[in-house]
C-alpha cells in the first residue's frame, strides 16, 4: 500500500481503541473531527492487527511515549506518509498524536504524551486522540515493551 487507506470512518460515531499491554490496558478516545484521515489510518491499522507485538521504542519521561513502528528504532512505518491534520487541540499530558519528521507524517508511529508540552502547538503533528483511562498504565511503559494489540470498539 503506497497510500493511506480509504476513508471508511463515520465522523459521527465515537471510537475507541484499547492497547493491550503487558503492564495494563490504556483506551485511547479517537478524535476523527480532528484529524479524520489520521483517525481512519489508525483504526484500520490496528483492525488490521499491524501494531501487534510492535514495541514502544522511545521513552523520554516526564515528555513522552512512542510506538507503532515496524522496524523498532524509529525510523520505520508504511510505506506512505500521512497529510498534515494539525489543529488546536491542546497538547496536554494523555495527549495522543502522529509522529512527524522532515519527510512528512509518520503513517503508524504514535505517541502518548507523559506530561503537557505546549511547545508542540504549531508543529506538524496531528492531535488524533486523548488517554481516556489506564493513564497510570502508559506512565509505566518502558522502552522495548510490546504492544500485545489494539482493539477498536465504535459507537
């Protein structure tokens, strides 16, 4: 796949995905008003079962919590970039968004943010989502840890 996945969300559902970890379960509330290609990628990734028994390679506490990416150190990812989705969403501790670089929008590494960083407004990440529950499971993840699944439940 050279491109992100066909739009098959409803912007008028609620989606949330579970990540299933060996320390815990955390849900994450998908925001797909927000950022609503960033959402459908994520949704048909995991439905997909692509993040399972991937490991969360970056930790930088107090800051943040990555994962999603196939080759483990970060530089990996589909073969496709996701469009900029930036928005005003505050970048607040739960804080759920798209890794980005100077070649574009990662399409499957995510991060979780561990504290608020506001430094972040402005810069091309897409805010896609917020920790709903299971935040003190996130605060324990450690690099290297998998992501045992993610389960999408729509409403």
């Amino acid at each position: 796949m050279t491109s992100p996945p066909a739009q098959t969300i409803d912007r008028g559902k609620s989606y949330t995905a579970t990540l299933r970890t060996a320390r815990g379960d955390f849900k994450i509330t998908l925001d797909p008003n927000a950022a609503p290609v960033t959402v459908n990628n994520f949704v048909f990734l995991a439905q997909q079962r692509f993040y399972d028994c991937l490991t969360f390679h970056r930790r930088v506490e107090g800051f943040v919590l990555q994962g999603g990416d196939p080759s483990g150190d970060g530089t990996g990812g589909p073969a496709y970039k996701l469009p900029n989705e930036a928005n005003p969403a505050p970048w607040k501790t739960g804080s759920v968004g798209m890794a980005s670089s100077p070649a574009g929008i990662n399409g499957s590494q995510f991060f979780v943010l561990l504290g608020d960083a506001p430094h972040l407004a402005g810069g091309a990440y897409n805010h896609f989502g917020v920790v709903s529950q299971g935040m003190e499971v996130a605060q324990q993840i450690q690099i290297g840890d998998q992501i045992l699944g993610i389960d999408i439940t729509v409403q």
